[in-house]
C-alpha cells in the first residue's frame, strides 16, 4: 500500500464513495478507499450469476448519471464508461393485452396515451413542457447536486409560477401526484408504477418525486458492459490520480482521536491513518456505531437508531435466454418490443395497493408486480453471441412470514412462481428458450450490501422525513458529522439511492469548502430561480 498514512480514507467502495475520491485526488490529496468486497461498486455490480459469458447488473440497470456534472467532469467516457439511451424507454404491459409506452419523442407517448385518454395525452405534453423544460431540468439538478436548502431556504430562493408548481406537489403522497395530473386509470397506473420502482413510499411528503421524476423519466442510460462499468471507471480516475484501492478489507472501527477522526481500523488489524478526514460511504447508522456512539449526543444516537431502512424491498429473477422475452402487448403496440424497462403485474393502482398491503403483513404478493429488461437488447456486450439475458424485479417484503431466512428456504419455489407469472405475459419463456434461471432476494440484497439493511435497495425509504436536509436526520443532514473531520457521503444523505452520485459531489463540494481546497471543477449552482412564466403557459391540474 505504500505506507498507512494518507490525507483522507474513505470507508466503503461504492459510487458514492469512489465519485468523492475521484474528485479530490484530482485536486491532489492523498486518498485510501476502503472497501469489504473483492469489488468495488457496491450496487453497480455485475456478475455472472446463472452461465458463464451472462453478465448480470444485479442491483442498478438504468442510470440518471448524465443528467448531473460528473460524466463531464470526471471524463467518464476516456476510462471506458458509455451509456446506450433507448429511444423507448418505458412500457407496461397490462393482463389484458393492452399496453403504454413512454418514448423519448414526446409525441410518440402522447400517441400510446390518446389510446386510452386524449386528455391524458394532452396533460402529458403540458407536463413534459413544464417538468422537461431547461429551466426545471436545471433547477431539478441545482437541489440534487448541491447542500440541501430547508423547505423554508427553498420557497424564498426559488419562486414564480415555476417553483409554486413545483412545491405544489410537496404536501402530496405519491398516489395523489398522479391523480392529480391523468385520469385514466391505467396511465396512473403507470407513473405510480415507475415512482414506486424507485422506491418512494406512498405517504405524505413523497409527492414532490413527481417532477422529478418528470423531469428525467426519457433521459435513462443503461451502461455498457452492465453496472460494473461504472465503478471500474471511477476507480481508474482514483488511481490515475495517486489513490489507493484497498479490495476485501472491512473497517471494523472508525478512529476518533482528540475529538476529530483520525483513520480507520481494518478486520486483519492494521490501522490506515487520515492527516485531514474520514468519509464514509456506507449508511449513517453504521458510520455512528463505527466511530463510537459515545462520540455523538444521545439526540443524534436516539434519532439515527430510529433510521426508517425501508416499508418495502424486491426480488428479482435473472435468466439466461436463448432469446428475448417476447410480450403478448407487442401485438397491441410493437413499441413494447424495443422497451428497455417494462412493467407488468398491475392494471389499476388498486392492485398496487393489495401488493403493497402484502408486503406491509410480510406476504409474497400472490400476484407480483414491478418492473424489468432485457439489457442484452441494447447492449449485446453481456452476453455470448447470439443469446440474451433479462431480469424481473417485484416489491416483496425483506421479513418473509416473519424471517427472512424463509427466502433461502422457498428460494426454488418463488423462483419457478415468478417464471410462470411472467410467462403469463410473455409466453416464450418456456424450458426451450430458458437456459438458467438466478433468483436474487432481499435478504442477498443485504448480504452483499451490507449498507442496504433490510433488503433496503435505496439505503433508507424515501418519506418526507428523510429528504433533503433531513436525510438521515436533521443533525447529519448535510454530510457532516458533529466530529471533526467525519463525513458522510452515501445514500443514506441527500439526495438518497439511485446511480446519480450527488451524495458524493455533494460530500467532494463540502470536505473542499471546509478543508479550504479550491474545486479543480465547476460546482453546481445552488437553488435559486426568480422566473416569471405568462399564465396562460400553466395549466389547471386534474382533482382525485
């Protein structure tokens, strides 16, 4: 390793944690990345899980990585990171047959929606006008990719038609963000469907997600060679940089010396020491026990051992194919066959509403539903020539019937049951075109990553709670720790899971502000937009 003593070690190889060691070995200091696996990524991870030559994303498939600065920043695409953006990017296929598809040309959606409901096509351009626009792009970026502002810091720095939309949805749960906008059942369905995919609760609070989501639901990339590309170009920067990757190597303690950390201390005993901070990239509640609860008050202790992990998780099956899953809805619309996510298992968002009260009593959903893909479509690069390869992720609760040991036990039996319940939609995965079959739980979501308690994918649940600033609790809220030199910067802070690395730029933003490092980039505007739109350009909203 060179020595034991840098500037910074950083706890945790995720992309959180390798995107705030990218930018600051940049801008020259010394950094250790610590992680526990014998890969770095954390949920950007890709294996080969059912036959050789099939590369699995097991966690991330599609990524909001380009929407923010550090593709350019970092020069991504010189350490072989590249994204394919599919010109369908959403579709859901109903049980009757029938099918939505959202493209990247906004005319081609509204098209799919007018077959259902012309006004829920004429709602959707007014949307993707309003949320798609520069302006909203921009300021939806400059809260993801900067400190979280209070709700209060908000409505005084950003205002105008523009943001009162905006924060119009705030005091929403999910559900009622949607019925607010469409009407027809199964366009709700589809919105209510993609936010609950990305792990909003639907509870008061979560409603503000749906401009968000608005504002990026055509712009997903699927990266080349799977999730793992994008670790392996992080971690190329930190090299090239001078940093040090330490692989297989778990932090059983965080060092507090004189009240500031002072460096980690590794499972086989040796002591990596930091002259200027730690940060850590795995969850906060861990970070605290790491370096000692003694450390913090007993408000923050209190509070951060009430973090809420997640009200729900997902099981996903991973097959290898001969060919692609082929969906009786391509007879209705043979857009679903270009789709790179697809739902299927919910027509109304009363089924979601009985899958999500299954999951709440700790039931598998007797009829599941979530989304999937098939990634070999778009790139053939995962799997051996001439093959695909396809995943199907539904909500299920982490506790099976009580334990989530029971997962290990019906492991075989929720396998061939989620087989038979996709067949149902797409009748060529049968035996003959079937060539293996991987299931991957919410309790190996855990064990492989060890920050996603509870099979909590996004590392914490999405409730008005725990956003912005108050993610992970008031007191840690903007990446810092009442020790000196601790940081936080994974996705238990704003802005939470998900591939977009805002935790990290946003931790890089603070360590350089404190440390007195002046930024080698151009860090991200803070919120703010005093803009003025003619009110004819907005549009009364529908009532649920």
């Amino acid at each position: 390793m060179g020595g034991d003593t840098f500037d910074a070690v950083v706890v945790g190889g995720g992309h959180n944690a390798l995107t705030l060691a990218a930018y600051l070995t940049g801008a020259g200091l010394n950094i250790a990345v610590v992680e526990r696996n014998a890969v770095m990524g954390g949920g950007c991870n890709t294996e080969e899980v059912t036959l050789p030559g099939f590369k699995h994303s097991l966690h991330s498939n599609y990524h909001f990585l380009a929407e923010g600065p550090i593709l350019a920043d970092l020069e991504l695409h010189k350490y072989g990171l590249s994204y394919v953006y599919p010109e369908v990017q959403h579709a859901i296929a109903f049980s009757d047959g029938t099918a939505v598809c959202i493209h990247q040309d906004p005319e081609k959606t509204a098209a799919s929606f007018a077959r259902f409901s012309r006004a829920d096509a004429d709602r959707y351009r007014i949307l993707y006008e309003r949320f798609g626009s520069d302006t909203m792009r921009q300021l939806i970026n400059s809260i993801i990719y900067s400190d979280p502002l209070s709700p209060h810091e908000l409505q005084h720095k950003v205002t105008g038609p523009v943001a009162d939309e905006l924060f119009s949805y705030a005091p929403l749960t999910l559900h009622q963000a949607v019925d607010r906008n469409f009407e027809h059942e199964k366009i709700r369905c589809v919105f209510k469907c993609f936010l609950h995919a990305i792990a909003v609760e639907n509870t008061p609070g979560t409603g503000v997600f749906f401009p968000r989501l608005f504002s990026r639901i055509i712009r997903l990339g699927v990266p080349v060679g799977g999730a793992v590309s994008v670790a392996r170009a992080l971690e190329r920067v930190v090299s090239e940089k001078g940093g040090t990757l330490v692989r297989g190597s778990h932090v059983e303690r965080i060092l507090v010396e004189g009240g500031r950390a002072a460096g980690v201390q590794i499972n086989d005993g040796r002591v990596l020491r930091a002259r200027r901070f730690v940060a850590s990239g795995v969850d906060a509640p861990q970070t605290v026990r790491l370096a000692g609860t003694a450390n913090f008050s007993s408000s923050i202790v209190e509070q951060i051992e009430r973090y809420d992990w997640a009200h729900h998780s997902l099981v996903s099956l991973h097959l290898a194919l001969n060919e692609r899953p082929r969906y009786a809805a391509e007879d209705f619309d043979p857009d679903v066959a270009n789709a790179f996510s697809v739902v299927i298992g919910a027509d109304s968002g009363s089924q979601i509403d009985h899958v999500f009260n299954d999951v709440a009593r700790g039931h598998l959903p007797a009829r599941l539903a979530g989304n999937g893909a098939c990634p070999s479509l778009f790139d053939p690069s995962v799997v051996p020539d001439g093959k695909h390869l396809a995943f199907w992720w539904p909500w299920a609760p982490f506790a099976l019937d009580g334990d989530a040991a029971n997962w290990d036990r019906r492991r075989e039996e929720i396998s061939d049951i989620m087989l038979q319940q996709w067949g149902e939609y797409a009748p060529n995965l049968t035996g003959a075109n079937v060539l293996d079959q991987y299931l991957f739980t919410p309790l190996d979501i855990s064990r492989k990553c060890i920050n996603m308690v509870n099979g909590s994918h996004h590392v914490g649940a999405y409730t008005a709670e725990q956003l912005g600033a108050n993610r992970p609790i008031p007191a840690l809220g903007h990446y810092r720790t009442p020790i000196e030199g601790l940081y936080l910067c994974g996705s238990s802070s704003h802005t939470g899971g998900s591939v977009s690395a805002s935790p990290g730029y946003n931790a890089a933003n603070a360590i350089a502000s404190d440390l007195g490092i002046k930024p080698w980039w151009t860090p991200v505007a803070r919120p703010e937009l005093h803009h003025d739109v003619p009110a004819g350009e907005v549009s009364a909203s529908y009532t649920s």
